[in-house]
C-alpha cells in the first residue's frame, strides 16, 4: 500500500526555530564519526522538517536493529488488549512442552512482563548460550539457562529475552509478527512495505531484524506520543503505552562500567528512557525520540558508533529550538533549511575515477586476500576489476560460487537499486594511487559500508566494514528479506 503523507507545517508555525536544526546538521555532519542518513522531526502531530542523505533515500527501508524491539512491544501490548497474553503469567505456560525439562526455580518464576522489561534475572547476554543450546527453538535453549538471580530484580540487556516476548506473541496469535501487525497497526498508521528476518523460518527474529523507512519510525513514535490513539481511532491501551514508556527495571550499572548517560536511566517495556522523554534505538544510531514534554517525534537513521553523541547533538541543539508559541517573521530560515534538508548528500570517497598508470594492468585483474582470508567478511574469497563498457568500471565480490557485481566511475555514487538487482548499493572511489583502488560499498538497506582496496602490486585485497554488521550472513543478505 502507498502510506498517506504525514501532515506538514513549517518550523515557525509549530515553535520550532530552524536555526536549531541547522545547528544540529551541522553537528552531525561535521562529526567525523558519525554518518546521518535520515532525520524526521514532528512537532504537534506534523512533519516540520525532513530529509535523507543521498544515496539514502525516505522510500527505501533500513535496518533499524533493536529500535525493532519497540515494535515487537507494540505486538505484545495488541495481544494484551486482545486477551491473548497476561503479563503475570509465567514465560513457560506459553511453551507446555517444554515444561518437564525446565525445572531451575529462576526460569519457571519468570514471567512475561521480566521478559518485556529485560528482567530474565541473567546478569549478562545470553544470546549465544541460547541460540547455540538449541538453534531450532532458541526459547528452549534461554529457558535451560537459569537465571543469575531472581527474574523482575535485576537488568541486563539480553536479546533472547526480546525474542522469546515475540515467539509468545507469534504463538498465540498463530502469525508472525508482521502478519499479526499489518491490520492492527502498520496499515492504520499508514506504514508501507515491511520485512523482518526470521529465525527459524516462519518466525519474525523480534529483538531485530526489522526493516522499514524512517517515516515508519515516526508513525510509531507519534502513536506513541498520542497514547495510543490514530486519526481518532484507539489502536494501542493508553495503559499499555503508560507501562511500555516508564521505568519498569533500574539500569545504573546494568550495561557495564562507563555507560552513557543515556543508557542509564532506565528500561521499560522495550523502549529506553533518556535525559528526555523515552526512545526506541538501534545499534549505529536508528533512533526514535518522543519527547511528551515538548510534543516531538524525532526520528533518525545512521551509521555510528557514537550513539551518545548522537543523542547530546539532540539535546543541545534541537531542544532548545522547541519554543511555546508559533513564531512571526521567520519565512526565509524556514525557507532556508526547506533547501537545506532537500539537497542533503553523503560525500563520495575522493579518488581518481580512471587508473593512474596503464588501464590495461587493471582490468581484468584479479585479487586473493591479503592474508590468505578477509577477517572482516569471511566469506569474501576474491575481487575482479574490470572495464564495464560505459567508461566506468566493475568490481566483482566473489563469495565462493556467488558473485556481487558493483560498478563506480569516480563522479559520484553509483546505485544499484533496480527491482533486480541482487542487493541494493550505492558505489563511490577510485583510484587513490597508481598502485592502489578503493571502493566504499554502501548497503542501501543497512547502516552498512564495506570498503575494498585493492593493491596492484601484491594482487591483493583488503575489506574492512566501517561498522560491522550484527547479523553475520553473505554480502547478498544485506537486504530487506523479499517476499518468495
């Protein structure tokens, strides 16, 4: 379905001072560490200002990694109202199977609300534990590790938590996640195309995994900042997004020594509470912001490590912008930034777009791992460089039998986004010296940028990711799952 647009106004009519978005801009495109993507900001239930990062681009969905969490809350908070799951029952009614062989007092005493609020009672991840004791029903295998202490006393970030809260909802509704949530919540809220990864098959991984564009991101803050209300329509209890969105289990501690400030302030029900307001986040800086205080929706999609700086350029330079009343006089800023977030763009990897010495050495030339393997993707098993035929050029990732074909020309970003192609890329380099080619792969469906550099010389490559994916799987996985 094609999503109606959200309402718009411009920063000045709702309050907002548009030199404090361009302050944040600025921020965070002069940080050398982080990469933005997107960024939505509504205030009073419309968008007053929006833009993406070429290549990135608002139609295309993004890996948002645990910000996927705040949406298997959601799942879970539906199945409540419908009388489908009970907070208060223990996590094993829901698996009778099961039950014989879980007898630690820890994991029959868990319940479904220390599981929606990361309070198993582990004191650390147990997600390998999980998944290695029984990959073909992780639940079993989070079930037989006992808990550390008692379930509902003490937080720790454990993703089988998350992704037994989704298997009990996919049990009970007898659909995946995003079948259960297409009519109840994705359609009435106008999200478009979804996909999540499944582990197993047939079951929505829940604690990640979820992709959708960053408007999905803001729909589901603004539901949240509304209540649970749409449109007018109740979609969500008012008391399940009262629960879901306050402090349910203390984490001072519970992410480890030196934690940022804002990881610190407590977990409700799949959201994390911040400095301000509360968010659902991502690893490398998929964020969704509700601020109740100041009726704001701040969504963002990225490629960092620094997600504490992220949020500070938030709280410095967009709070501040967020006045009481509309103000007068300010058409050309708003005019201004309008331009601004129009022409945003990512800077292409700065190299010569032809070889430096004679072409003829390169195309066709064939590279081995510098090493004998590449650590950072292991699957990577050999580069070819070759002519395209266009006055650009190719670079063929082979992966074993498979091969990922890729083309730059040194003007620019170079996309593949064709309903065919295997995976969509964004390509920008060249050649940064007579013996050397870089190339920067962007994942357009991820945070993810893979950078190869190949060496004349030694008929050797090198391929480093700038952030490193989550989910481990070949370079043709890093995309949206698509429908068979």
């Amino acid at each position: 379905m094609t999503p109606h647009p959200l309402p718009t106004s411009t920063p000045a009519a709702e309050g907002v001072d548009a030199r404090g978005v361009h302050a944040f801009l600025d921020a965070v495109e002069g940080a050398p560490d982080i990469e933005p993507h997107s960024l939505m900001i509504l205030r009073h239930g419309r968008l007053i200002a929006s833009g993406w990062w070429a290549p990135y681009t608002a139609e295309r969905p993004h890996l948002l990694y645990s910000l996927s969490k705040s949406f298997t809350s959601t799942a879970a908070g539906l199945a409540a109202a419908e009388g489908l799951l009970n907070l208060d029952d223990p996590v094993v009614s829901y698996f009778p199977e099961f039950e014989a062989e879980i007898t630690d007092p820890g994991s029959r005493a868990m319940l479904v609300r220390h599981v929606a609020a990361m309070a198993s009672g582990h004191t650390e991840e147990t997600l390998e534990r999980a998944f290695g004791g029984d990959p073909e029903e992780p639940v079993r295998g989070f079930l037989l590790i006992p808990p550390d202490r008692a379930p509902g006393t003490v937080f720790a970030y454990n993703q089988p938590a998350t992704y037994t809260l989704a298997a009990i909802v996919q049990r009970v509704t007898g659909q995946s996640l995003t079948e259960y949530l297409r009519p109840r919540l994705f359609d009435p809220l106008g999200i478009g195309e979804t996909a999540w990864l499944q582990v197993p098959a047939g079951r929505d991984l829940g604690f990640s995994g979820l992709f959708a564009t960053t408007d999905a991101i803001a729909r589901l803050g603004l539901l949240y900042l509304r209540g649970g209300e749409w449109a007018g329509e109740r979609l969500l209890p008012a008391s399940w997004v009262a629960e879901a969105t306050r402090v349910q289990t203390p984490t001072e501690g519970g992410m480890g020594e030196g934690t940022a400030p804002d990881w610190r302030r407590g977990y409700g029900f799949q959201f994390w509470m911040s400095e301000h307001g509360y968010r659902g986040d991502g690893a490398y800086g998929q964020f969704c912001v509700v601020l109740p205080e100041h009726d704001v929706v701040i969504a963002t999609t990225a490629d960092t490590v620094q997600m504490q700086a992220l949020l500070d350029a938030v709280w410095e330079h967009l709070l501040p912008a967020f006045g009481d009343a509309p103000l007068t006089g300010r058409e050309d800023e708003d005019a201004a930034l309008e331009r601004r977030l129009s022409r945003l763009a990512l800077p292409p990897l700065a190299a010569k777009p032809a070889p430096l010495t004679d072409p003829a050495a390169w195309s066709g030339a064939e590279f081995a791992p510098a090493g004998g393997a590449c650590a950072d993707q292991p699957t990577l098993t050999g580069v070819t460089v070759a002519e395209d035929g266009t006055g650009g050029w190719s670079l063929a990732l082979a992966e074993g039998a498979s091969r990922l074909e890729v083309g730059f020309d040194g003007a620019g970003w170079r996309t593949d986004t064709a309903p065919d192609a295997p995976v969509p890329t964004a390509v920008s380099g060249g050649w940064t010296d007579p013996d050397t080619l870089t190339v920067d792969v962007a994942f357009l469906e991820t945070p993810h940028h893979l950078v190869v550099t190949c060496s004349l010389a030694d008929r050797a490559f090198t391929a480093r990711w700038r952030t490193v994916p989550l989910h481990k799987g070949p370079l043709r996985s890093l995309r949206a799952p698509r429908p068979h």
